[in-house]
C-alpha cells in the first residue's frame, strides 16, 4: 500500500506499508489502524502487489 500526499512531483508525505489482504479495500483499511502517526487527510492510498525486490527475492546462480 503506497500513501502519499502533496503535489504528485514533490509529495510532502509518502510512505509504503506491507499489509496481507485479499482485496485493495482491506489493505487500506489495516493500512489506516496501522500507521503510525496518522498520514494528513488529504493523503491518497493505492493498492499494490509488492514486487519480488521487495519481498527479498534474489536470483539463483545457474
């Protein structure tokens, strides 16, 4: 779940949570319990599948 807020070229606020869902509405409501301190309101949350870097995957030797 990526949250940020500001102008899209210079957000004054961006950060990344790693949450376990089925679905994007999910994920950003566990996103919300968990943030701590609370992201300003006008903050814009998306939803998306974490990509194989960022869940440590490395590549294998052949």
């Amino acid at each position: 779940m990526d949250v940020q807020a500001g102008p899209p070229r210079r957000p004054s606020y961006r950060q990344t949570v790693c949450v376990c869902t089925r679905t994007g509405t999910a994920a950003a409501e566990v996103a919300r319990r968990e943030i701590y301190p609370a992201p300003p309101r006008s903050a814009q949350w998306r939803s998306r599948l974490a990509g194989p870097r960022e869940l440590g995957c490395v590549p294998t030797p052949f």
